[in-house]
C-alpha cells in the first residue's frame, strides 16, 4: 500500500479500488465505475494480494466477495477514503476563501497612510474581496508570510532585493528637529526639505530608533557612509514618542518622509533633508508565488506606489 501526494491531492488507488470491488462484486462492473479496463483492475486486485501476502477476496465464479480480513482491510479503506473526502471538502472551501481574501502585512506607520485608500481602491475594484491587514515588524511578518498566514507584505530592506520582493516606490530619510532651533541650512530646491548638518547638534540631543524598529539599518547605514560617530546618541524605540520629544524641543530624531503626515496633532517641527542627493529607502512587496499570478495583484501593486508617489511629492508640512 502507498499513498502518493501529487502536488496537494491524494492518490489512495488501494484504497478506491478495492472499495469499487466490494461494492459491485465484479471486475467487469467496478472496473466500468473506474474508468478502467477489466483486465487492468484485475491485474492491480491480485498484485496487491500478493504484495501484502493475504487473500482479500475469494471468488465464486465472477463474482468476488471479501474474506474476513478482506473486510478489515475495508473497514480500513472506507475510513480512509472518507478522511480524503471531507479533507476535499475543506480544501474547497479553503481554496475559495483564498481566491476571494487577501492578507497584507504592513508596519505601524505605513499601514496608517496607506491601508484605508489601498482597501478602498481594491473595494471598487473587486467588491467581493475581503482585506485582512496584519501589524507587526519586520521579522513577524516574514514568519506569518513564509507560513502562509500572510499572502503579501509591505516593507523596506538596506540591502539588495530577493528575487520574490518586487519593488513598488522610493522613499526618503529625513531628520526631525525642534522648530525653535532655527538651525542652519541650505535650500536645495526641487521640492526638497532644507540641508542641515547634524554633526553640529550635541550628540545627547540626536534619538536614533530602536534596532526593532525598521528605520534603524538605515539610519545607521547612513551614519557609517558618512563616518558619524553615534555611540553616545540617546535611543528610543518608539517613532511617536520620538516626534513627540521634537515637538516638546527635547530633542530630534530621524522618519521617512512617507510617514510626515502620520503626526499631524504635533506641532513645532522642522523637517531637514540629510545630504544633497536625497538619501534613498525601497519599498518592495514580498509575496507568495501564487499571489503575484491573483487577479488583483497588480492593483495593490499600482495603488501603493501611487501613495508612496504621493506621500513623496507632498509638501503640506515642511515646516509644523
């Protein structure tokens, strides 16, 4: 007896074929149930015999009727078979589930620009779709997408893209400070923010994020290019209370540009670019193999990067 799993159905000949024959008592009729020859389902009936040393039937004539294992051995292949046909069921409806619902995986921040006018977008697009959103940080949000409980995640890397990540928009690093310090800068033009040099601001006034946090390998990445010592530079974890130290004049911290109108209740914040050429962060899409092939797809795809294309065009809050 085998059980062979070809992509996600079973195979169970054993089991469907000696059933078939118990239940028309011939070769000729089980066979015809089978769409298989008589000769075929005979060869296959006296080969299992003889591959599991017993005799499952005897016959009379034509017909063949189970011996007592024989019926033992159904017994076992009709709760077999049963097991396979409510598992069917349940893939169905799982199947279609899934053709109908999609699961994307954001972080904090980008999810409270992006997922209201991405859920309305798919909304109108596909009206009988259902949209999960999933919260969490980066490496969460892998697991739950490499065990399937996610079908695409939104998020930012430092490094080169794996090939499955399929880049949606550009973004921006950008450094946050008190308005009331009226530091010096340069007008770079072309919708830029300002240029300030951070190394002229007392190192215990400069947040950097949290090692958590998705911003921090770039920020640091930034300060190791530009041979920034940032050993004693104070962390928090959290990009909110960071902001909210800015605007209390505490201190100043990095974000995104993608993430400025996410603080809209804070006030007395001054926005500065960090170099000349704008400092550079990907957002890409990390799917599943089957989601890239789904019908709405490349929707998601357009409607993200029209946000981010948005949100790095919009100058409604350079100066707070």
């Amino acid at each position: 007896l085998f059980i062979l799993m070809e992509g996600i159905t079973l195979r169970l000949k054993d089991e469907k074929y000696v059933c078939a024959l118990a239940n028309y008592g011939t070769i000729r009729e089980a066979s015809e149930k089978l769409y298989i020859s008589a000769p075929a389902l005979s060869m296959y009936i006296n080969h299992l015999e003889k591959e599991l040393g017993v005799d499952l039937f005897y016959r009379n004539q034509q017909r063949f009727f189970p011996t007592d294992i024989g019926k033992k051995y159904l017994e076992r292949c009709q709760k077999i078979l049963e097991i396979d046909q409510e598992f069917s069921i349940q893939l169905g409806k799982l199947q279609s589930k899934k053709e109908n619902s999609i699961s994307i995986g954001m972080y904090k921040r980008s999810a409270a620009y992006l997922w209201i006018p991405l859920r309305e977008s798919l909304k109108a697009n596909f009206p009988d779709l259902e949209c999960h959103l999933t919260v969490d940080k980066t490496e969460r949000l892998r697991e739950m997408l490499n065990k399937g409980e996610l079908d695409m995640i939104l998020l930012t890397i430092p490094n080169k893209p794996k090939l499955q990540q399929i880049f949606v928009g550009k973004d921006e690093l950008l450094f946050a400070c008190p308005t009331v310090w009226n530091l010096e800068n340069t007008d770079l033009g072309n919708g830029r923010f300002p240029l300030t040099d951070l190394t002229k601001i007392p190192e215990e006034k400069i947040f950097l994020p949290g090692k958590t946090q998705n911003i921090y390998s770039f920020v640091i990445q930034f300060m190791n290019v530009n041979n920034i010592d940032y050993s004693h530079f104070s962390t928090l974890n959290n990009l909110e209370i960071s902001m909210q130290n800015v605007s209390a004049g505490i201190g100043c911290c990095f974000t995104f540009r993608s993430y400025l109108n996410t603080f809209p209740s804070l006030s007395n914040i001054t926005f500065y670019s960090l170099s000349e050429t704008p400092t550079r962060i990907n957002w890409y899409l990390e799917c599943l193999d089957h989601v890239m092939e789904s019908r709405y797809f490349h929707t998601i795809k357009k409607e993200i990067a029209r946000l981010l294309h948005i949100s790095q065009i919009s100058t409604a809050i350079p100066k707070i």
